[in-house]
C-alpha cells in the first residue's frame, strides 16, 4: 500500500511526499515527529516483499558502515517482524536524482558533465579501495543534494554492491545501456564500473546513453558488443576519456575509480 501525505509512520515519521519508486521499494519525503531526528526532513524506504527486503537488508548493513561525502548517508534502519517491513532512512537528496537533473537542463556542458563524474569517481574510489564493486551505476542511482551555490552529487542504491572476488557465475542485473560488455559473459571487475560510469558521463553530456536505440534487441545487441557511434563535438581531451572508459576490452580500462582519479588531475580535467 502506497502512503499518502500526512500519513504517520511508526509513530515517528509523517509523509510529506513520495519521493520515488524505485525496484526494491518506494522512497517517501518524511519529517521525523519523534526520537533523535526530531524535526529533520530525511527521506524513507520502505520494503515490504521478500526480495526487496532481501536486498536492502544487505545494502543496509553494508551502508551504515560507510562515510563519504559522495556516498548517500543511511542513519538507520529497522526491520519490523510482525509486518515483514524493512524501513531505511537516508538523507535528503533534495536536487533529486541525475537523470532528471540532465533532462530538465537539456544535457550537461562539458564542465558540468566533469564536475558530477569527479564527484561519482570520488565515492566510487572509495568502494573500491575498500574491495566492493557497486554494479549498477545508472543516471537514476546518482542523487544531488545542495550545498552552498552548489550540487553535490552523491552514489546511491547499493542493493547490488558485490565484494571483489566473491563472485564466480553471476546474473545478469543492471539496466541495458550501462552494462559492461564482460558483465553479459558472466564476469564482473571493479573496471566494469568504469565502463557504466563512461556510460553515465556520456548521458549527462547527449541525454541519452551510448547504445541508445528504439529497437530493444539491437540496444541489447550493441551494449555486449561494447559498440557504439563515437560523440561528436567534444574537446579532444573528453573525448579521450571517453573512449578510455568504454573501452570494451575490461583490461584496457581504468582499473579502479582511483585510476580515473588520479589521471582525471593528471590531464587538468578537474
């Protein structure tokens, strides 16, 4: 059952608004009524079939450990038994997320496109320093919160974050058009980050992702191949980084989010 404004929740929490729907649960703009966020306005997930409670228990627990600027901030989790709920809070992203951001403003320039890819290649360094791989790096899982005169934009949705070598035969999951061309052979790499990563800088740039066709089969078709039609009307260096993060051999690429880090200052992008 969707929750309406107003509505309470716990006794703790009262819905101001719905936030969005994502695959594992709806997210709800909450103002905290009682306990020690009294007064603050965060937001709320709730999960409620098995699976979705499934992996956002993992999310959660793996979550509450992390503490980065360019991370989504969980403050805390309950798991409520008689209703078989999962309730997560996080903090307000209040700019919302990427994908919306991107098409509201017609695409990014390029020095906008950079300053959200250094803020994502900063969170996603500090997974994989820390031997995780995020695994589903999208336009909708980024999230943008104010500060100052200025976006912050900060890695969200962790219900597919996997730990480096734990994983020999692995499905499929993700979304067609930021899938790493190995991902589809049953294999995945801190690299393959890097690959939906070059996918996203791409879609904050052209609005679209790299592989974008109307027909399904032939998007699904180009995006495990790893080919798609080189941008037109980038700086020579962009679109160097471009080519390097989608290169669809895995070894080929940046290694790890502390890789393009460190060339992104080599080459004066940042």
């Amino acid at each position: 059952m969707t929750l309406k404004p107003g509505d309470k929740v716990l006794g703790y929490y009262e819905v101001l608004d719905i936030i969005g729907r994502g695959e594992f649960g709806v997210v709800y703009k909450v103002k905290c009524i009682e306990g020690r966020y009294k007064g603050k306005i965060l937001a709320l997930k709730i999960a409620s079939n098995p699976y979705s409670v499934e992996q956002l228990w993992k999310e959660a627990q793996t979550l509450i450990l992390f503490n980065h600027p360019n991370i989504i901030s969980l403050q805390s989790y309950l798991y409520k038994k008689d209703k078989k709920e999962l309730y997560l809070l996080y903090e307000l992203m209040d700019v919302g997320d990427l994908k919306d951001y991107v098409l509201s403003k017609g695409g990014l320039s390029e020095e906008e496109a950079l300053r959200v890819l250094w803020n994502i290649t900063n969170g996603l360094a500090y997974l994989h320093s820390r031997g995780y791989i995020h695994s589903d790096i999208k336009p909708e899982n980024i999230f943008g919160k104010r500060v100052l005169n200025s976006i912050v934009w900060k890695l969200g949705d962790f219900g597919l974050l996997k730990i480096r070598g734990s994983v020999s035969v692995i499905d499929v999951k993700g979304t067609v058009g930021y899938i790493a061309p190995e991902v589809f052979r049953g294999e995945i790499h801190r690299s393959s980050d890097i690959f939906s990563l070059g996918c996203l800088f791409y879609f904050t740039l052209f609005q679209r992702d790299p592989f974008h066709r109307e027909d399904k089969k032939e998007k699904l078709q180009l995006n495990k191949e790893g080919l798609y039609d080189p941008p037109e009307g980038l700086s020579p260096k962009v679109e160097k980084l471009l080519r390097k993060m989608l290169e669809k051999d895995y070894k080929k690429r940046f290694r790890t989010a502390v890789e393009l880090k460190d060339y992104l200052l080599s080459e004066g992008l940042i």
